[in-house]
C-alpha cells in the first residue's frame, strides 16, 4: 500500500502501485487482486504457483495471463530499506520497460 518501501521503489521504477489503500493487516485478498487486476506482480517465488492456481486467477488477473512475476532474488531488496535498495529499483525499472536505460 500507500507509503511502503516497495511502494516507492515500484513508483520510483515508473510504475504504479495498484493497492492504493491500506490493506487489512498488510495482506491483499484474492478479490481484492482480481479487482486491481495487475499487469504485474511482485512476490516472493514460493508465491508465484498458488497465485497462479487460486480460482479465477487465470481468466481475470493480467499480470498471470500474461505470467508476469517480479519475484526471486531480486524481489526481496524492494521489502526493506537498505544498501540494496538504488539496484532493485532499477533492476525493476528493467522488467516494467524492457530495452531502456
């Protein structure tokens, strides 16, 4: 949500966060993904496979028609403030725009 190291990074990356509330206890629904419908999402790789089994998941959620994950090792930089923090954003800035500086 709003405020959020990722949220930053993902905006400073040029891209835009869809949860733009608060979320109950930090944690997005499976409806709540479905209405935000995301042409990307970033998560953690243990996370990739059931987002991608969840129900309606595959018809109604662009980012997992078109299997877009930012997940992996390059995710885990982008939860926590830290030295790390200048490369995630633009290795993510990379994978929003493919083939820019």
């Amino acid at each position: 949500g709003p405020g959020t190291v990722i949220d930053e990074v993902i905006r400073a990356a040029g891209g835009q966060n869809v949860v733009t509330s608060k979320v109950s206890g930090d944690r997005v629904t499976p409806e709540q993904v479905i209405s935000f419908a995301p042409d990307v999402i970033v998560c953690s790789p243990e996370l990739v496979a059931p987002l991608k089994a969840l129900p309606g998941f595959a018809q109604g959620v662009p980012a997992i028609i078109k299997n877009r994950f930012y997940s992996g090792d390059n995710s885990s930089p982008l939860v926590r403030p830290g030295p790390r923090l200048g490369a995630a954003k633009r290795a993510l800035h990379s994978f929003l725009y493919p083939g820019t500086p």
